[in-house]
C-alpha cells in the first residue's frame, strides 16, 4: 500500500491523527429525524473537508454517538423523535462541558432560543440555511473550541443577516 493510500485510510478514522504539522480533519456528528436534511449538512460539511462520523435521527442516538465517537462538533435538530435536540444537548452538554453543538432548526421561536442556549447550544441556524451561514457558525464553534471561548448561542441566522 502506497504511503498516500495509507494516509487517506487513517484520516477516515475517527480520531485525530496529525502527520507533521498537518492537522487532522474536523469530526462532526449530524443529528435530524429527517434524512433528507441529514444529507444535505452531510454534503455541505465533506465539501468544506469535515469528516462527519456520525449520523443519528434522534437525541437519544445522539447521545449514545457522541459518547462513542466523540466528534469536535455536533449539527443537532430541535425536534426529533425520543429525545428532542435541547434534551439532546442538555445530557450532553452535562456529561462534556466542553462539547460544540450547533443547533439547525426551522424554529425560530425566541423561547426555543433560549433553551438552546440554556442547554449549553454554541450557536442557532434556522432552517433553510446556506453552507455559508452553517460553516461560519461551525468555524465560530470551533474557534472557541480553540480559545476557550465559554457557552452561548450567537445566532447567525435568526435574526441575523
């Protein structure tokens, strides 16, 4: 096996492999009952070189994911079946302070807001969104991630241009 053959293996695996100063890719878990819109974040994150680990359909399988994978970020829906995303989010957030989750929703109530940002939420996107605002708002996660940055959701696409 070429050593080029080698390397594409490695970083399909989750984890974080670096290989002389090169960065390993991002890691993502995509959380959404719906598997159109799993597939369309999906899409949009490989295309942005995200290595996306993980899908799940409800918070209850988001929470057993991310305990197994664990990603860099999480994409998560509002409302799901079994466990919706803020529930979601909340047990997470409670067993890893320091976990990124993006909220992606078509709610775009204030109360559902802040209990995303209640729950520990990085960030809020309002279905639909572009790849652009999704990205900025991983690349936000991310950088706190980062910096150290604490909790709080920033809001990129409600009630943001």
């Amino acid at each position: 096996m070429s050593r080029l053959n080698a390397r594409a293996i490695i970083w399909l695996l989750p984890g974080r492999v670096e290989e002389k100063g090169v960065p390993a890719p991002k890691t993502a878990l995509v959380v959404d009952d719906v598997a159109f819109a799993r597939k369309v974040i999906k899409d949009i994150l490989i295309d942005a070189k995200y290595t996306v680990v993980g899908e799940a359909a409800n918070g209850a399988e988001a929470i057993a994911l991310y305990k197994q994978l664990k990603p860099d970020f999480i994409t998560m829906d509002v409302v799901m079946p079994v466990k919706s995303g803020i529930e979601a989010a909340r047990k997470i957030i409670e067993d890893d302070k320091n976990a990124k989750i993006i909220i992606v929703s078509a709610i775009v109530h204030e109360q559902v807001l802040m209990e995303a940002i209640n729950a520990g939420a990085r960030d809020y996107i309002v279905k639909p969104f572009s790849a652009e605002d999704l990205l900025k708002a991983i690349d936000k996660a991310l950088q706190g991630m980062e910096e150290g940055e604490g909790m709080g959701a920033r809001g990129a696409a409600y009630g943001a241009g």
